[in-house]
C-alpha cells in the first residue's frame, strides 16, 4: 500500500508537471524539483521495508496533502489535487500501518 501510493504520487507528480500542464510561471525543472526531490529522500528506505523511514515518511506524505487539498479548492486543478490528495492519503496510511505491522501494534495494559 506504501509502494503503491508513493510512486502513484511520483508518477503522477512527473507526468502532470512536466507533460499534461507544465507551469507558465515557473521553470517545469525548478518545479519537479521541489516536488520530487523530497519524495526521493526515502525511496531506499521504503523499498527495503524500515520501519523508521516508514515513520517519518508519514510525516513527509502530509506536505503532500496538504498541496493537494490547496489544488483541489482550485477549479481548473481539481482533477490533479483530488488525485494528489488520495495518493498521499494513500501512502500515509500504508505508512502509518507498516509502522504498527513491525512494532506489534499498539500496546495495552495489563488487566487488573
């Protein structure tokens, strides 16, 4: 579920930016770099199953939100912040539930 939502999130970052809707104000490189280059931080991470890259990578997937919520409220760019945000949504529960998958889950008390 990570996987899947952290290179939907690149592809999608990838293709839009640079062939769908380039940026008019902006240089297409200067943007792809901003947005991609924090999603390659983790990538070796991720690919190699750590639970504490997996942590902060959940972290790292709300900034996305975040951008995708800011283009959904836009008309002509719902389409890319709508599936910005079920990406993101998308690999910070995967993250989220990696992480409890190699810590055990959450701990509870002992019974009395």
């Amino acid at each position: 579920m990570t996987l899947v939502g952290y290179f939907g999130l690149f592809f999608l970052i990838l293709i839009w930016t640079s062939l769908i809707d380039p940026p008019h104000h902006l240089p297409r490189s200067l943007v792809l770099l901003a947005l991609l280059l924090p999603l390659l931080v983790p990538l070796r991470g991720l690919l190699h199953g750590r639970p504490r890259t997996h942590a902060w990578t959940s972290l790292l997937a709300l900034l996305y939100v975040a951008i995708g919520i800011t283009l959904a409220a836009v008309a002509e760019d719902r389409f890319y912040g709508l599936s910005m945000l079920g990406l993101a949504l998308l690999l910070f529960s995967g993250c989220l539930l990696s992480v409890r998958a190699c810590t055990g889950g959450p701990r509870r008390a002992p019974r009395a």
